[in-house]
C-alpha cells in the first residue's frame, strides 16, 4: 500500500510543501510592498505623485543592472559556504536582510511636508534596497524550480503547490496589514505607526517561512558536480540570454501580464475608496483577495488546458479570458459587483504566473541542449528586470491619470467625474490592452506544444543513457 502511494508522486511530499513554502516568502515581500508602498508614499507621506513617477524611473534604471548582474553571478557561483551549492548561499544571505528591510520600508521618520528631499532620496534609496535583496532571495530560489524539477511531471506536481502557497502568501501579504491599518490612504501619525507595525509582523512572516523554505526545501547538487562544468563569465551569460530572440519575445509578453500585476495593488485602495465608495481597508484588500483565492481553482484549470494544448497556447488562452472579464469593470460602480468580476478575474490572473514559470522553463531546458549549461537564474534575472519596468509604466499611467485630474497631491475632497472615470479606465481598459499586446507577442514564440515535447523526450533519453 505504502509502495503505491509513494509512486503516484515524483516529488517527496515534504520536500515539495518546504519548496512551495518560498512562495509565501516571495509573495509576502513583494506583494506587501506594492500594495502598501505607492499609497504610503502618496497618500500618507505626501510625495506629488510626480515625483513618485521619477522615483519609480530612477529604481527601474537602477534594476537595469542589479537584476541581470545578480542572475549572472548566482549562475557563475560555486562555493562551500552557507549550506554549499550556487543558489541556497544567496538564499541565505538575503534571508534576514529580507525579513528586517520588510519594517524598514516605512520609516522615513517625517513627512514630505516637513522634509521632502530627505522623504523622496530615503524612498529611492529604501526601494532600491529591497529590491536587491529581495532578487538575491526571490532569483535564486526562482531558478531552483526548473533545475530541481526536470520532467513535466514533476513540474506539474511542484507547480501545482506553488500556486496554492503563492495564494496563501498573497492572502497574508494583502491581508494582514489590513488587520493594523484600518484606512490606507489616512494621513495622520498614527497611521505611520500603524504602517510600521504591518511591516514588522510581515518581517516575521518572511523570516519563518524562509528559514522553512532554505532548510528543508532546497536541494542542490555537490559542489564538486557543479565545478566540473565550464561556465560563461557574468557578462556574456547575460549577453548570450539577451541574444535568445525567443526568450526576448516571452519576456516582452511577460512586462504586459506584470504591468497588470503592479496597476492593481497600486491603484486598489484609491480606486475603491472613490470609485466604489468603500475605504475601509479589509474590504479594499478583500478586492485583491478574492481574486487571489479565485486563482486557487484557476491554476488547477490551466493546468488541465496545458496538457491538452501546451503552455504556449494555453498561455494565450488565459490572457484571453482575463482581457474579456477586466473590461466590465469600467462600467460597475457598486462594490459587491466589483468583487464578483475580480472573482472572475482571478481565474486569468492564475494563468499568468502559472505558463510564465512553464514556459521559462522550456526556454532553459532548450538553452541546455544548445549550450550544455543551466542558466535560469541569468533568465530569471533578466526577467525580473522585466518585472520592474512594468512597474514603471504602471506607476506612468496612474501618474497620468491623476495628474490630468488635479490630483498631483493626495486631495480627498477634490474628486471630479474625470478623475473617477481615469481611475475605472485604469482598472479595464489599461490592463486590458496591455494583454492585447500580450497575446500578440506570445504568438510569435515559437515553443509550442511539438517542440517542448520533442525537448523532454531528448532530456528522458540522456537520463536513460546516464
């Protein structure tokens, strides 16, 4: 009895749920940062939201180096120090800095009406802070997946339970603020304060989850098995990813689906404040939420269409859908509707991170049957640089739309029907176009269902020889 469930499972069931655990870390950090971060700075700090825009240009300029570097050398790297391997080290460095700069992010200690310079210089530096951690932790063990879990089985079964944490972690990155911050957007001391005690508890979040993630879920071969492969330098491991037309294409598909990603956290507590009329921060957070566990079920349905037609074409499939269900948005002003079509939307949303990590995947095991080297974290790493230059063409199309409507600074009792029909346009029709473009990149890559099976059956082929 015991034989046959342990061959249902290609993967030991402990080690896939520690694994899986890194998504609550990831989601966590980087969630609870873009659902706070914009609407601390704006709303409660008092940064024109100009200013926010060239603050969020100098970070995304700043990324265009950190993220690929990082990749490149977690690739080149090769030591016996902190537990050994070339990914859990920077795992384990970036692990309390993670968990510590969580409280750090909202500590300016003054307003931008008292001391704007110091305010706007310690934002740019703080956010360029986490994001370097951050990518050292979340790159790395990012790059694992593919790497630990070669055969499509595999994939699916540890794709599967990180979806399900990554909802969990969405769950407490979103939710548990809103247990210490009853209004977002309230510019007072107090709500400072309640901002620090949110980024404390999150900090603890990290640092446990982490610690579960890096001790029992990370699994990486001898060093001296790593040694014995040559290796592109940092520089050229990043030029020869950039020359992989293929993984350019994806990735240009990619910025849409993550420049959705960063709109909603960002414009979530103004849209429903002003739009639907509800300020009180559980039910602004309930918003994202429902979503989020929507795509609980999401991630089990793409799954399926996967199998059947690919995660190219599936891929298309779900931005497909989620463009369909955003557009209603723009016409719903009651919030109990509102969260009904998120409900929705959040079965495209699963969509999204589930073929990105698929088909990243197929793009590496392909570049290792060229170049007989393992370079995700130089995929991922450009990738993520990918990821924050959506975040800026986020933060210009809110700045655009607030601005046009006298809303420069945070003005609560200044709303006109321009500025509610800019912040529903950029909660339908923005994310909605940004898929358009989405799909339209995608069928231009050419790794299709054919080609990725003809992939896995030359890598069971060389597992069979080896």
């Amino acid at each position: 009895m015991t034989e046959k469930k342990e061959s249902r499972f290609k993967v030991p069931l402990k080690f896939n749920l520690a694994f899986a655990t890194g998504e609550i870390t990831d989601a966590v950090a980087y969630q609870g940062f873009s659902f706070l971060i914009f609407t601390f700075y704006y709303a409660v700090i008092g940064i024109k939201v100009q200013h926010v825009m060239i603050i969020y240009i100098l970070w995304s300029i700043y990324n265009a180096f950190n993220d690929p570097i990082l990749g490149g050398f977690s690739d080149k790297t090769r030591t016996k120090r902190f537990g050994g391997g070339r990914r859990r080290p920077w795992m384990i460095i970036a692990w309390i800095p993670l968990s510590l700069i969580m409280f750090f992010l909202f500590t300016p200690f003054t307003t931008a009406d008292t001391h704007p310079v110091w305010v706007a210089v310690y934002f740019f530096i703080i956010i360029c802070l986490f994001d370097t951690i951050y990518t050292a932790f979340s790159l790395n063990r990012t790059s694992l997946y593919p790497e630990m879990f070669r055969t499509d089985k595999e994939r699916e079964e540890a794709g599967a339970g990180r979806r399900i944490f990554m909802v969990l972690g969405l769950i407490l990155g979103m939710g548990v603020p809103t247990l210490f911050i009853p209004t977002l957007t309230e510019s007072s001391q107090q709500n400072i304060y309640n901002y620090w005690i949110a980024g404390a508890v999150l900090g603890v979040i990290v640092f446990v989850t982490a610690f579960i993630n890096i001790k029992w879920g990370v699994k990486e071969p001898p060093v001296e098995e790593l040694e014995k492969k040559e290796l592109y330098g940092v520089f050229q491991s990043i030029w020869y990813t950039l020359k992989n037309w293929k993984f350019v294409v994806f990735i240009l598909c990619s910025m849409m689906n993550w420049y959705v990603f960063a709109l909603f956290p960002m414009i979530m507590p103004i849209y429903s404040e002003f739009v639907l009329l509800e300020s009180r921060s559980m039910l602004v957070v309930l918003l994202l939420l429902v979503a989020f566990l929507s795509s609980a079920p999401g991630v089990v349905f793409w799954s399926f269409v996967d199998s059947k037609v690919g995660s190219k074409m599936g891929f298309v499939l779900s931005q497909a859908y989620w463009l369909a269900v955003l557009i209603p948005l723009f016409f719903v002003t009651n919030y109990w509707i509102a969260l009904v079509l998120l409900a929705l939307n959040g079965i495209g949303l699963a969509g999204s991170p589930y073929f990105i990590d698929r088909n990243i995947s197929n793009i590496a095991d392909e570049d290792e049957q060229k170049t007989g080297q393992r370079r995700e974290a130089s995929y991922y790493g450009v990738h993520a640089l990918v990821i924050r230059l959506s975040a800026i063409f986020a933060v210009v199309s809110v700045s655009s739309v607030l601005t046009r409507y006298g809303w420069s600074l945070f003005e609560p009792e200044n709303v006109s029907v321009g500025l509610t029909t800019g912040l529903k346009a950029l909660v339908s029709f923005f994310p909605a176009t940004a898929l358009a473009i989405g799909i339209v990149f995608l069928l231009m890559y050419p790794l299709n269902k054919k080609k990725v099976d003809e992939l896995q059956t030359l890598y069971k082929k060389e597992i069979k020889q080896n």
